[in-house]
C-alpha cells in the first residue's frame, strides 16, 4: 500500500477521521463493552441525512480552500531545514520548558510519593486535575511543545538521522506529558511526524506487517496510558485491559457522532443545561468531546456550522500555502492547523490553547531558523 504526497490530503484526512468515528458509532457493544452511550439514535432517519448533508457541506469547503490555488510541482526536499539541531534543539526547549513548569505546579498540591502512588495505583488522571487546579493560560502551556519535538524526533529517525541525546529528551518528554495530560499529545506527535515524511518523501510504501506491529504496538501503549489513569473506574465495570483499551476507542470515536446527530436535529441545545444534554442523548457525563459540530452548534447555533465551513476553507488554504511556499520549507507551521482537522470529528479544536501555543511555537522557531539561515 502506497501513500503519496497528492493523496494525503486535508480533505483525505477528513474523511478518513470521520468515517472512523461513523464506524465506531455503529460498532455492536456485544452486550459488554463501553460505547459511552447508552441507547443509539437511530441510523435511518431525517436527522442522519441531515447530518451527512452537514459533513459534505464542510468537506466541500475545506476541499476548496485547499485546491484554490495550483501547487508547486517541485520535489525539492527540506531535510536540512527540518534536520537542522539548532531547531530541533530549541524545540525540545520548549518542551522541557513547559513539562518543569507543569511538574512544579503539580507539586504546588501533590508531592513525589503521592505522584508515585497514583501512577502505581492507576489513578494517573489525578495529576492531570491537580495542574487544572489553578491553571492559567501560560507557561505551562508550553508542555504542549512536545507536539513539535516529538513529530520532528519521528521524523527525524524515518529519514535516518539520530541524535541520541536530543531524540531521547524529545521522546521522554512527549511520554511524560502524554501520561500526566493527555494523550492526545503523543496521537498529535506521530501524525506530525509522519505527515512531515509523507512530504518529504513523496511516496511511501507501508507494508502489512510492520504497519500491524505498529497499530499493535500503539494500542497496547495507549491502552496503558489509559489504564495508569482510570484502572479503578474499569475494574468497576468488570472490564479487563483488552476489553477497556477496546472501549476506551469506542466511547471516544464513536460518542461524537450521537453529540453531533443530535445538535443538528435540536439547533437549541445552547440553551439546554448539562444535565439535559447527557440525559437525552444517553452520552455518558465523563466525556466532554463531543463533536465539533455539537460545539459550534452550542455556541452560534445554526451560523456555528456557517463558521466551522469558513474555518475550514482558511485551514485548507493555509496548508496548501505551507506546502507550496519555498516548496514546503516551512511545512511545520502546518502541523497545528492540520491536526485541528484531523481532530475535528470530536472537537472544535482551532481556537483553543494547545493550537495557539503550538502556532507561536512554530513561529519562534521559523525566527530561529532565518536567524541561522538567513532568508532565502
């Protein structure tokens, strides 16, 4: 199987995330496993032709954004733009930067052995609620830097150049902080990665295998991490780690397409409380990313679909500027706005702070870059 430049799209990408999320959805619980919702909407109806209607309509704009302008058809590569240490380096700065302040603040509530005890005991999310517990928008923000770091340690050991010093902060870092926060950090780190080698490569070949071993290897360590954190709440359910690493994928890919059927057949839901949300779409309290649309619906109402397609023509855009411009050298500014679209199945992530640090992070690091390279 081949996956090339021209293919791997924004639009692609859609498609793929959302039609995941739509297979999930329908995906028989078997009468024991978790799909953080309890009664399905129905799958022939108004509200799901509706739905579809929705997802064509933004698909559409975000098609066009991308394919506006004819793409340079150059196959220059930027290995020493993206290999450069200098940049690497001060990446990874960033990132130990933002992981030390994150730590501190987790200690301002919690000490080393009480962080050793939940980590032990499976009760990893309480690290993450002791950093929300005064968290302000700063600083330690900059954990998320371990996006950047971590796609360009993966893509720097696909195309063969090692650093074993900088490559192993890079991956301890983006570890730590997927374990302590999120582990949307690390899903975030390997698409960058990997889309910053489909680029540069052009075309790559992935063979069955090695890409099982992968996806094996990705579940049982995101499973892990999902264990470390709500052991407890799964063993309360008698599920197992297989059976809650399988459920934990369910709920979360699956639960977004009951928010968003339901936001599209009631435009009102802005008004509703919490409680009457969860109560009439049977959505399990404890998820809180539910749709984009459900968000934006929330929000604006029905214009909120009107601003998701015109966000979603300016990402297309965008991206398509990036890879284009100087044949791609500064394709990295692209990771933050094309993970919002991969992300954008289950939230309306554009806006929110972990794309804006990662934004000002690409842009220090673009300064970086023409202060060591100059301009052209």
């Amino acid at each position: 199987m081949y996956i090339t430049r021209k293919n791997f799209t924004p639009a692609a990408i859609f498609i793929i995330t959302n039609g995941v999320s739509i297979l999930s959805w329908l995906f028989p619980d078997f009468g024991f496993l978790r799909k953080g919702f309890t009664t399905q909407f129905p799958i022939l109806d108004e509200d799901t032709l509706g739905y579809i209607s929705v997802m064509l309509l933004l698909l559409s704009f975000l098609w066009l954004g991308y394919n506006l302008f004819p793409k340079s058809r150059g196959l220059e590569r930027f290995e020493t733009i993206i290999v450069n240490d200098r940049m690497y380096f001060f990446s990874i700065c960033i990132s130990m930067l933002g992981l030390c302040a994150s730590f501190l603040a987790i200690m301002k509530t919690m000490s080393i052995g009480d962080i050793l005890f939940v980590v032990q005991g499976g009760q990893a999310n309480a690290l993450k609620q002791a950093l929300y517990e005064d968290y302000s928008f700063g600083i330690v923000s900059l954990r998320y830097g371990v996006i950047l770091s971590g796609s360009f340690v993966i893509y720097r050991r696909l195309i063969g150049v090692k650093n074993l010093w900088m490559d192993l902060l890079a991956v301890l870092s983006l570890l730590f902080v997927s374990m302590m926060s999120s582990r949307l950090t690390l899903i975030a780190a390997i698409f960058g990665g990997l889309y910053l080698f489909i680029y540069w490569k052009g075309k790559v070949k992935f063979k069955f295998l090695p890409v099982s071993v992968a996806i094996m290897v990705g579940f049982l360590l995101l499973s892990a991490m999902n264990w470390s954190r709500n052991a407890n709440f799964y063993e309360s359910k008698g599920l197992g780690f297989f059976s809650a690493g399988v459920s934990e994928i369910l709920a979360y890919t699956g639960t977004p397409v009951q928010g968003a059927l339901y936001a599209v057949s009631n435009p009102s839901v802005g008004d509703e409380s919490t409680a009457v949300f969860y109560s009439r779409t049977t959505i399990e309290p404890s998820l809180t990313t539910n749709s984009a649309i459900l968000d934006v619906i929330r929000l604006y109402g029905l214009w909120g679909l009107l601003l998701s397609a015109v966000v979603l023509f300016a990402s297309g855009l965008y991206i398509s500027f990036f890879e284009s411009y100087k044949y791609g050298k500064y394709i990295y500014m692209n990771i933050p706005i094309f993970y919002s679209i991969v992300e954008f199945w289950r939230i309306f992530l554009f806006f929110q702070g972990i794309i804006i640090t990662l934004i000002f992070s690409c842009v220090f690091l673009t300064v970086s870059l023409m202060l060591r390279f100059g301009r052209k």
